[in-house]
C-alpha cells in the first residue's frame, strides 16, 4: 500500500557517506495502512539482476510468513486475541543479499504516545533489551540526526554483538508517524574492533491509530539489516524473526512500565 507521499530524502552532513541502497519493493500480501516510501537511488553496480515489476511465481514462493499468537494457543482467533498478534513475513531484498522483513503489530497505547519509544534514546534504552547502548552522535535537523547503537549477541551467542551507525528522520503524515533510516559511514563513529559493524539498508517504523480501536497503536516496521561478518545465511533467518518478534513484546512490556 503506498503513502499519501514520498519519506523526504535526507542528506547526511559534510563527512557522512550514504551506503548505497535501491529500492524498497512493495509487499502485495499487505492489508493494512499505507507504508512509507524508501525509495533511494544507488550505482548500478550494486544492483542485483534486474527481476520484473511484479511479484513473480518464484518470489512467492520464496515470501515466508511467521505469525506469533502470544496467548492464543493455536486457536480460532477473536478480536481481543488479534490484538496480541506479531506478525513477521519476509521476502528477498533487492538493496542487499538478504531478507526485507516485514513486521506488524498492535500496541494498546495512542500512536502520539508509542512512536517516541521507537526512536528516542531516552525511552528505547530502558526497555529495549537487545541494546547494548544507543546513543543520538549528531542533531542535523529537528527531523534529523545520526544514531549510534550497539546490541548484545542474538540467539544464544551465534550473532556476536553488533554496532550500527545510521541517519534517522521523521516524516509525519496526518495520523501517520514514521521513521526513515538507512547506514552512513560518520568520523566520528568509526568501525571498533569490539565489534562487527552491520548495515541498515533502507527501514521504517511507522504508527498509525489501529482500525479497531483509534486510541491504539498499529505498528508497522520495514527492516533491511545486513548483520555483515561470516554469519550462514540460515543463522539469520532464524534468529531475525525471533528478534524482530521479541522487539515488540519488549516495547510494550516498556510502555505499559513507563507510562
């Protein structure tokens, strides 16, 4: 589903190098409301072979799905029980050799109150339990700024920690919210060897007032991630959608804490 608009395109400050990105292909099983835009441009040597416009039978077949029915067993799903779903689904990117994965839920907080804890340190860093820290490095602009952040090891200690460095701006629709981010190289955050620097390719949050309810919060997020190092790529696409699942149980454990 698209946008009223296109995410405004940010320029990273003198010093800052954009990673090269393409575009961000549009999900055809979604149901919900619109997505943001994260249309970037790249060199054409970065771009993977040309695949049609559409979704061809192999890239259906290749979409995977992982729905989690926390606290619903299994069973016939009524309306107070959708609203614990986290869903997951995950295609082959086209900006990186690897999985855009797509994640929707619904938080029972308005959106004004849950979008700041996506993004803001002050929040994120007190109930986002896969941080080791995450810290604002640069104000660009009141929309603006670069974002350093550090994890834990996933899965057990497969995935070592990671640090990421990324710009991040906000674009407000109406009632929609979202965050526009994607990696940059910065001076002043340069690659450490304590940890395995990762790339963000073009991703989003976004929280817009849930259908059934206005007063709560649906949560739509984009991730493109690649978590770079020698990882198989069957390590992480088993630890990923556990991740992303846990991310939001975490920020609403956080909100329903902090509020």
């Amino acid at each position: 589903m698209a946008l009223p608009g296109r995410h405004c395109a940010c320029s990273p400050p003198a010093g800052a190098r954009r990673t090269p990105s393409l575009n961000v292909r549009k999900d055809h099983n979604s149901r919900h409301a619109p997505r943001p835009d994260l249309r970037h441009n790249a060199p054409e040597r970065h771009r993977p072979p040309v695949m049609g416009q559409g979704s061809s039978s192999r890239e259906k077949e290749e979409e995977e799905e992982v729905v989690a029915e926390a606290g619903c067993g299994g069973v016939p799903q009524k309306a107070s029980s959708i609203q614990k779903l986290i869903t997951v689904s995950a295609r082959p990117s086209t900006d990186y050799p690897g999985n855009i994965y797509r994640v929707e839920a619904t938080i029972e907080q308005p959106p004004e109150k849950v979008f700041p804890f996506l993004y803001l340190p002050e929040y994120r860093t007190k109930w986002d339990k896969s941080l080791q820290s995450y810290k604002l490095v640069d104000r660009i602009d009141q929309d603006t700024a670069i974002y350093h952040s550090v994890t834990h090891s996933y899965g057990f200690g497969l995935v070592p920690p990671r640090d990421f460095v990324y710009i991040l701006h906000i674009k407000k629709y109406n009632n929609l919210l979202t965050t526009n981010s994607i990696s940059v190289d910065y001076p002043k955050c340069p690659v450490c060897s304590s940890y395995i620097r990762g790339q963000t390719y073009p991703s989003s949050y976004a929280c817009y007032p849930s259908p059934e309810n206005p007063d709560h919060c649906r949560i739509l997020a984009i991730v493109q991630v690649d978590l770079g190092g020698m990882l198989l790529p069957s390590v992480v696409e088993s630890v990923m959608p556990a991740s992303l699942m846990t991310l939001i149980t975490d920020c609403r454990a956080g909100i329903k804490k902090l509020k």
